[in-house]
C-alpha cells in the first residue's frame, strides 16, 4: 500500500486507534473488533510483548480491513523490525528524525510526536505526514486550536486525553484525526475479552466523527 493510500485511509476514518496492553492475549481479537466498529486504523504499540508477533498476525487475520500500524517506535532499528512485519505506519512519542527518514525511504506514513511549536515544525520539516500533538490531556483541545492558527498547513493529531467526551471539542479545534488509547481500546475489556465492548465503543468514536464532518460540511 503506497504511502498516499495509507495516508488517506488514516485521514478519512479519523480515528486512530491506540492498542497497548500488559499482554500480547487476545489483542489479534481486539483488532478485529476495532474493524467490524468501523475503525479503520489502529497502532500497536512496541511497549506489547511480542510486538511484531501481533503485528504480523493482526495484518494476516484482518487483511485490508484496517489500515495497521506501530506505535512508540523510538529507533529506526525498531521500526525497520516494524515494517518488515508489515506495519503500514509508525507511530512515535517523540521526534526522531532518522525514523521520520527510514519511513520516507520505504514509503511508509510516519506520525511523530511533539508538544511545542518547535518541536511540531520539526517534525513537519523533516517529513512527517501527521504530528502526533502529545500528551494531549495536558493541555486540551484550547492548545491545538492556538497551535492551529500560526501552523495550518500541519496535519495534528491529538494523543492523550481523548474521549468520548472531549472528542468533538477536539475536532474543533482542527484535529486532522484523533489518537485513542484506553478510553477505545479499555484494559478491563481487553482482560476480559469483552470484544463486544470494544466493538461498541469503536463505532461510538467513528460515529462522533462522521457527525461532526457532515456537519461541518
């Protein structure tokens, strides 16, 4: 999948959704149950044992139904491993410029984290497709819209703090799509394999996002 596809399938759902849990168990399972909720991108993270494993057997099981990435990819080295286990898109806390480049050579989407203004054009100029703001939570959704206004031309995807709740202040606030950790993808349901909750809570955040664009159409 070219990097402009994986780009557009990650922008049109808008919902990225952040699988991280103390157990590699069932999370093949929770992916699936983030596809058939209508999400169509979803990120695990390199703090899972057996990362790759559940990478590559998430890729083999849900097929193109869902655009799937890595997450917390520190090092090129990491995310080498990452797309060779056929993640479409990395994910990163922080900006390191030799993974933004790694991406850009394997034609590979790339969201790097940052918080400041410095660190987002940064990450923009060395070729980020999406900068993750992050941790959201610190700051709300009042400081992506004033990071918004001097730098439009970049693509922010809030991380850390969005829920159901405060998913729709964040759109408003220019938010290209949005990060989503333990809010979607809850522990207790991950514990408890209720992949039912998860479904469910998977078609309320695409729900709360195809609303808030037809409406603002």
């Amino acid at each position: 999948m070219s990097r402009e596809t994986t780009l557009k399938r990650i922008l049109d759902g808008g919902v990225v959704a952040i699988v991280r849990s103390e157990s590699s168990e069932s999370l093949v399972k929770v992916v699936e149950a983030l596809a058939e909720g209508g999400v169509t991108a979803a990120e695990i993270t390199f703090t899972v044992p057996d990362a790759v494993d559940v990478i590559r057997d998430a890729r083999r099981q849900v097929g193109d139904a869902l655009v799937l990435g890595a997450g917390t990819v520190l090092d090129p080295e990491t995310a080498r491993i990452a797309l060779l286990a056929g993640a479409e898109y990395l994910v990163s806390p922080n900006v390191n410029p030799d993974v933004i480049r790694l991406c850009r050579r394997y034609d590979k989407v790339v969201m790097p984290g940052a918080f400041t203004p410095t660190e987002v054009v940064t990450a923009w100029e060395t070729g980020a497709d999406v900068v993750k703001i992050f941790p959201a939570d610190a700051v709300g959704p009042a400081y992506l819209k004033a990071l918004r206004g001097p730098l439009p031309q970049i693509r922010l995807m809030p991380t850390g703090g969005v829920d159901l709740n405060t998913a729709e202040a964040f759109l408003k606030a220019g938010a290209c799509c949005l990060g989503v950790g333990g809010s979607l993808v809850e522990p207790k349901a991950v514990a408890a394999r209720d992949f039912d909750r998860i479904r469910s809570l998977a078609s309320q955040y695409v729900a709360i996002v195809r609303e808030f664009r037809a409406a603002a159409r």
